[in-house]
C-alpha cells in the first residue's frame, strides 16, 4: 500500500499531428473502472466491493479513510497488475492518494458494468527529467488525448512541451472519473 499526496498538472493534448510521446520510455494498456461509494464498504481491517473483499487494511489506513468523506475509488488493470486506488478531494493541483495491489478478482465478475475508461498510456521523460502520463483514450472517448505530469510541489517550474495543450487542472470535468461517468450515463439514456 501507498499514502501520498498526488500533485499534477493535466492538460489536453492535439493529437492530430505527429505523436511524438509515442517515442517513449515505457507503454501500458490500462482500463479503469469506477466503484459506486454506496458498494464501498471500509471497516477496520479492510475495504470490500459489493460484499467481495477487495484488500486488507492498516489502523493508519483506515484512519485516513475515515477522516475524509469524498473518496473517488477505482480499480485500475494495467496489464498484468490489478490496483485498488483511493482518492481524496482534489484541492488544485494536490489530492491525497492510496493505493493497494489487489491479489485476486476472480469473484468480481461485474467489472464492465461499472463506469470505466480504455486507454494506452505513453511515459516520456521530457527535457527537464519529469515523467509524462500520456493516455491515449479508446472506445468511446476514441481521439481524446489527455496529458499529465507529476510534481514534487505546486509551485514547480515544468518545461511544457511543444505538443501540450490546454491546462485542464483543477477541471473535475476532465477527470477520468468524470469521463467514465459521463459515458456511463449517455450509455444508459440510450437503452
């Protein structure tokens, strides 16, 4: 398990020209999936699904948990690796972070149900040494290509490359969960 305090800068990027990300460090096939917190069950030695444990849980941990009322929860698949994340309210660029591997998924069956993004994501170390998640989104969101890097401080100088677009931080719209969610919801108007 992780505890950190995620800070990022996000932004949009045109992809309709070269991709040069594509020339990078290391690539990953990741889909995510976004857990309805009503499911969410947080007790002292674990956090369960639906009735399915997923992972178990330090004092600390569940310390945390409790204190704070807004968790946006996921699993994330990324190839071979299953990740159980917690994430607090976002304040700018900063949101606190936890993160669990998850051992076994075998009794979640009702994965594709829930609200989830497809993606490929590009690492790239820029000029200045910092590590670019590029996600190349697909299925519905085909064409959207959304960039981030993450910082130490809030106040870090970042050398932006030329192919970044837009600042979208701090835009909860731009979210993945708020992607995912919105493609959950048209989904569902058309049935």
């Amino acid at each position: 398990m992780a505890i950190n305090t995620e800070i990022e800068r996000r932004f949009l990027v045109d992809g309709r020209g070269d991709k040069p990300w594509r020339e990078c460090h290391s690539k990953v096939n990741i889909k995510q999936f976004y857990l309805d917190s009503a499911a969410l069950e947080i007790n002292q030695q674990s956090i369960a699904y639906s009735g399915f444990e997923l992972v178990k849980i330090t004092p600390e941990e569940h310390g945390i948990l409790v204190s704070e009322n807004n968790w946006t929860s996921r699993i994330r698949i990324a190839d071979e690796d299953t990740i159980l994340t917690m994430k607090g309210k976002r304040l700018r660029a900063s949101a606190t972070e936890l993160e669990w591997k998850i051992n076994s998924m075998s009794s979640m069956h009702n994965l594709e149900q829930l609200p989830h993004v497809v993606k490929t994501r590009y690492n790239k170390i820029s000029n200045d040494g910092l590590m670019w998640e590029i996600d190349e989104f697909e299925g519905s969101l085909a064409g959207l290509i959304l960039a981030e890097v993450e910082l130490d401080s809030q106040d870090q100088v970042v050398e932006i490359p030329s192919w970044v677009g837009m600042e979208l931080t701090g835009l909860g719209n731009w979210s993945n969960a708020a992607l995912a969610k919105t493609l959950a919801n048209a989904s569902s108007l058309k049935k």
